[in-house]
C-alpha cells in the first residue's frame, strides 16, 4: 500500500502507478477526503517497498499482510479519515444507506405470467428490487434448471421478462451468473448480477463479471470462514469494482440428527463483516433457514443485527413453485417483514445515535 502525501500531485500520482505496473502489478487508486492511497495488485514479494518509499509525494509505502485490503475498512480509513461504510447506487436505489433495502422475487423465473404477477406483488408490498433466477444452481440434474438450460433463445427470452417486469414496475433486477458463458448475456438485460454461494471461489467467474462494471451482490459459500469470503470478494475489487454487496445466506448445520434448518444463518457474520470491510451486507432469510415460517423472525433479527437489507423468496402460491417453494412467502407476508423490518431498523438507528450522543 502506498500513502500518498496530502498534497501530492496528479503527476506524482501517475509516476508511482507507472513504477508499479514496470513491477508486474496493478494498480487500484483510491482518492479520499484526506489523501490518495494506491493498492498494489498481484503478487507484492516482487517488490521493494523502499524504492517506493523513496519516490516523489510519497508518504509511506507498507507492506499489508491481510488478505482483503482494497475492500478493508482499516486501510479505507488512510484516505477516508472516518472509513465510511460505501453507499451502492443502482437507479434511485441506494443500498449501504439510510434505509434497509429489500430485494424479492421468484426463487425462479417459471413463466412471463408468474414473474409479472410476483413483481406486481412484491412493488406493492414495498420491496425495492426483483429477483428471479434464471440460471439454477441445483443438487439434481434431475430437477428443474430454470429457463436458461433450454438454451440460448429461452435464456434470452427469459432475461428480457426480468427487464420488462424491472421497467414496468420500477424496479432494478438482479438474477444469477452460474458459468463464464452467462456473463455477457446476463449483463445486457439485469441491473446487478449474483454470484451464488456454490460459485463463491470461482476467481474465474468472478473476474469475468466484476469486468462488467456493474454492481454484484456477492453470496457467502456455506462452508467459507468470514476471512476467506472477503477474500474472494477482494477479487472483485481487484479488477477496479468496488460496488459489492455482501450476502450472508447460511453456513452448513453442525452436527447428528435433524437440524430443523437447511443452513445455519450466521447473524454475528453481519456486524463481524461490517467492522472487516466498508461494503455493504445483505442478509437471505430464505436459503438460511429453507422455511418460510421462519423467515419473518430471521428478517427482523438479521436487520436488528445491522444488516442493509434482505433478499426473500417470494410466490403467489409456494406450494406450486417449481423451485424452493417451502421456503417462499407470499406477497402480503413479504409487506409484513418489511413493515416490521423498517421499524426494527428505525429503532436499532435511532439507539445507535443516542449512543453517540
Ligand atoms: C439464489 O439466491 O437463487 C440461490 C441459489 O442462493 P444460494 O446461492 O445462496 O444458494
Ligand atoms: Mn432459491
């Protein structure tokens, strides 16, 4: 990490990015209210740091051991004097802000009719984005895929309903990228793209779509440690794109016996996370609990632990989905956690300021 002076200037700036790139690495600029601070990307053991030490409007030049620097609240803090928590802008969404934002929607997109009656619902319940995914992870290649395994037609086709039903109802869109293929088809019609929990350590996949330049809702593998997920999330943010949004979705179960939940939800990864990094998190109720009769008092808890909003499955009729249907709630369910999540987060901010006097 190189710290510039307060008062460098733009060409003392350029020098060390150009000495960096002669070494082989890369270099990510951030400018913050107190000073600009460049990142160096790529193998760090190349390098001297007391050639850089040395250069023209440098403060210091330090080697940092931790694994997710350029996306650290501690090293943000050198140019941001406060390390600010990154507010993600998607249309007039802000997420990371003062209210909790809640993405909802279809485990799957089934049918145009389907997508467009969930969006209808899920606007009027008060939800912010829609989801649908289009691309299935699933456990069986017995199981439905989603529209996208039919080919490239109905993959397209299905991705141009997402983006209709996000115009018709004003709402962004965000569906998953399972594979490298699906990048560039994906991004021409959502607003954010996903990256789920099974995909969590594809470097490959997730340089190919932090490349896109658009903000990716990044999914926690449910057997990664908090350090290894910020890790892979610094990949991201290697290729120059910061606009993440941080997803805890549920850790594999311990133990014998039935567990009563399909994954854990680790509630203390929220506040944990958010002292690790400035980047926003999201919480997801639905794949962390796999029940829908649980999903309101794990909404109200992952928004009273700090998350920046949730994302929820929701159906009109769950017992008809094609996927996930035990754990998806139905529109009016969806307007009572949001409801009862946006007083609970009322609540918790307003305790949070009375703290600070
Ligand atoms: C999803 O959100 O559609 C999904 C498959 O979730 P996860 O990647 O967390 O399993
Ligand atoms: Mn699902």
């Amino acid at each position: 990490m190189i710290i510039m002076k307060a008062d460098a200037t733009e060409e003392q700036i350029e020098k060390v990015v150009e000495e960096i790139k002669k070494c082989g690495l890369r270099a990510d600029v951030s400018t913050g209210a107190y000073r600009t601070v460049i990142g160096l990307v790529g193998d760090e053991g190349k390098v001297s740091f007391d050639h850089f030490a040395v250069l023209p409007g440098v403060k210091e030049a330090m080697r940092v051991e931790i694994p997710y620097k350029l996306i650290s609240r501690e090293y943000s803090k050198l140019f941001e004097g406060a390390g600010e928590s990154m507010v993600i802008k998607v249309g007039s969404i802000a997420i990371g802000g003062d209210e909790p934002i809640f993405i909802a929607g279809p485990c799957a997109v089934e049918s145009k009719e389907q997508l467009f009656r969930i969006a209808e619902g899920i606007k009027k319940a008060g939800a912010h984005i829609l989801r649908g995914g289009i691309f299935k992870p699933r456990s069986s290649v017995h199981s439905f895929q989603g529209l996208g395994a039919g080919g490239q037609d109905e993959a397209r086709e299905a991705l141009s309903w997402l983006g209709e039903a996000g115009r018709k109802f004003d709402m962004p869109v965000i569906t998953e990228v399972r594979g490298e293929t699906q990048v560039d088809l994906v991004s021409e019609y959502v607003d954010i793209l996903q990256i789920g929990a099974r995909n969590m350590y594809d470097q490959d996949l997730l340089t190919k779509m932090a490349k896109k330049g658009k903000p990716i809702l990044f999914k926690r593998h449910f057997g990664a440690g908090i350090e290894e997920f910020l890790s892979f999330a610094e990949y991201i943010a290697a290729e120059g794109n910061k606009d993440i949004i941080l997803c805890e979705r549920g850790i594999l179960p311990v133990g014998k016996g039935k567990n009563y939940t399909r994954y854990t939800l680790d509630l203390a990864a929220i506040p944990a996370i958010q002292k690790e990094t400035y980047l926003p998190v999201m919480a997801d109720p639905s794949h962390g609990t796999g029940r829908r009769d649980l999903i309101f008092s794990m909404s109200c808890a992952a928004i009273a632990a700090g998350a920046s909003g949730l994302m929820v499955e929701v159906h009109y009729d769950p017992a008809e989905a094609l996927v996930d249907g035990p754990q998806a709630i139905t529109p009016d369910e969806l307007k009572e956690v949001i409801d009862a999540c946006q007083r609970i987060h009322q609540l918790v901010a307003s305790g949070k300021a009375d703290e600070k006097g």
